[in-house]
C-alpha cells in the first residue's frame, strides 16, 4: 500500500522510526523492539539508512521482514550521497523485488570523518535527484525530509523552501520534519510552505528528549533550537538519567497533544528503538 493513502482515508496516522542495530549487534535485537512498538498499532514504520555505510543492507532486510511478517507497511530510508547511480539503481531493484513499496528519499549529510569530501564530484548532490532517479524507475511511494528551521548548510529559511517545493514537485507524496521541540516552529512552517505552494502532508516528527548527553549532540547536528523551558529539564537532570526520562516523556507527550489539537495529518515519533517509553507517549495521548 502507497502510505499517502494512509492520509487520504484516516488521520492522524501514527509513525515510527527505527534504526537498524549496529553490525556487531545481532539482527533480532531490533525485532524485539519492533514487536513492542507494533501493539501500538502504528500506520506504517520507518527504518532508518546508516550514513556510515555499514548498517545499508540491514534497512532492505528490516522493512522488508516489518512488511511481510507483521503485515505493517514500511518505509525504507534511502540516502544517495556518496552513491554512484549504478548503485542507487540497485538497491532500488533490491527494494522493489523485496516488495517495499515506500521509500524516504534523502540526500544524507556529508561524511564528518573525510576532510578530502567534495560534494561537487558526487554523482549525486541534491535529494531531488535521488526523487527524479526513483520515480522514473518504478511507482514507489515517495517521502521526503523537511526542515522546519532550515537546514544547516541553507542560510535563509525562504531559499531552503524554494529548493523544498522543487523537491515536492519531482514527486513527492509527503514530507517529514526535522525534530522540533516549540510547535509555533511547525505551524509557521506549514503556513510558510503552503504559501510557496506546497499542498502535500508535512507530518511533525517529534524526539523525545530521554538522554541529555544525546540530545545536545542531536541538536548539534541538525540545528534545532531547544526552548528555555526544555533547556532548564536537561539542565536540571543531566546526572539524573531516570528524571530526565520521566521530563522528556511528559514534554514530548503535551507537544504531540498540543499538535493533535490543532489536527495534523499524523504525528512521526524518532523512537531511538526505545520501545518502552514510545509506548508510555503513545498511551498518554491515546493516538490510535
Ligand atoms: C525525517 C528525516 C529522516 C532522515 N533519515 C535519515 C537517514 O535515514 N539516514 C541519514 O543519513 N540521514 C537522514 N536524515 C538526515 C538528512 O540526510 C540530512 O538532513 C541531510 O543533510 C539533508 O537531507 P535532505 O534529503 O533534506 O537534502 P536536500 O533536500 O537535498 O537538501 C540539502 C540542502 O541542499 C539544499 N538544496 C536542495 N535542493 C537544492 C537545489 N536544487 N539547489 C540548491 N540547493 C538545494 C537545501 O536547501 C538544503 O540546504 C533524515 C532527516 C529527516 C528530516
């Protein structure tokens, strides 16, 4: 199924995100935590491409075993930086015969560990390519990321907006958002880039702040603003790891309210394969 569909017949839909272990941990582990998350009943569940390179082969068997073993539809991340065509070209075929049928289309973030990397030798520089790429080869369902306080490498929000609607009108079905951690940042997005013309979903993708050390390296490297009040909890409970978890469940639980209030098309949790605390957030606001 086409998860755009999803948000055609039935809002708001819930979505998960998950990461595939780390080579030297065992495949199954993830599944432990899959087969939490799915009594929740989640629209679809999202599985994340590693920009390392090292984790790759193990999103295709993930969404592919998500779909056919437990019948949820998954959506297979797909990053084109430091890929040739040829290999893009793959994968897309490995997708296909896998029997997934969505995809998220991103360009990933240059390698922090190659000082030599120059993205003007990329045979792939843009997201948008990888869309045009993965359009014309087969009828997948297409997402693609948003950045709803521009992206690092973009200076002003109005020209990263620009480039969004070229990205929207090479074919895609629905947007993500970056993690946001003040609502008004996703409203005044959302009006700002149906100004610009863009009408599909832009679904809010929410990260529970559960780990202090983690999160401030997070919003390192995406660039989201973390407000006073949310600041003050992660000062208050650095060193207190289980306060600092019970903080971020019940911030992350009045956000995601809060935007079901004002009905949106769904809400995208990044679960960090923490199965135990999604599970507490999607109990508190009774999302089905
Ligand atoms: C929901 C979500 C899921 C993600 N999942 C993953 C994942 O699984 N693996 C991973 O490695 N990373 C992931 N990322 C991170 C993502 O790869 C990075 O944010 C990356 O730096 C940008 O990807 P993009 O697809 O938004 O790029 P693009 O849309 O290509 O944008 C990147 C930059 O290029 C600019 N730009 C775009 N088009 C043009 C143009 N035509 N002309 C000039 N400038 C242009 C944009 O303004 C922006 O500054 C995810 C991000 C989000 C929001």
């Amino acid at each position: 199924m086409k998860i755009i569909d999803m948000y055609r017949s039935k809002q708001p839909v819930l979505s998960l995100e998950i990461f595939p272990p780390r080579p030297d941990y065992p495949l199954e582990t993830v599944f432990t935590t899959i087969e939490k998350l799915i009594r929740l009943h989640p629209g679809f569940i999202s599985v994340t491409y590693g920009a390392g390179g090292k984790t790759r082969d193990r999103t295709v068997e993930i969404a592919a075993r998500i779909k056919k073993n437990h019948k949820i539809e998954s959506l297979a991340h797909l990053t084109c930086v430091r890929h040739t065509r040829q290999e893009i070209s793959d994968i897309l075929d490995c997708l296909q015969e896998e029997g997934i049928q969505n995809i998220m289309a991103l360009r990933g973030d240059y390698p922090e560990d190659d000082p030599d990397f120059d993205i003007s030798k990329q045979e792939y520089r843009y997201a948008f390519e990888l869309i045009n790429d993965a359009r014309n080869k087969a009828d997948f369902g297409i997402a693609a990321a948003a950045h709803p306080e521009g992206h690092p490498e973009c200076r002003k929000l109005s020209e990263d907006l620009v480039n969004l609607k070229h990205k929207v009108d090479c074919g895609v079905d629905f947007l993500i958002t970056q993690l946001f951690f003040d609502n008004r940042i996703y409203y005044d997005f959302v009006d700002r880039a149906m100004a610009k013309g863009i009408e599909c979903p832009i679904i809010p993708g929410i990260m529970p702040v559960l780990n202090a050390k983690q999160i401030k390296r997070i919003i390192y490297l995406c660039g989201a603003s973390i407000p006073s009040k949310l600041l003050s909890l992660v000062d208050r409970y650095e060193y207190k790891p289980e306060d600092m978890e019970k903080a971020g469940i019940e911030y992350a639980s009045r956000q995601i309210a809060d935007l079901l209030s004002e009905h949106v098309p769904g809400i995208h949790l990044y679960t960090m394969n923490k199965a135990d605390q999604i599970t507490e957030i999607v109990n508190n606001v009774g999302i089905k």
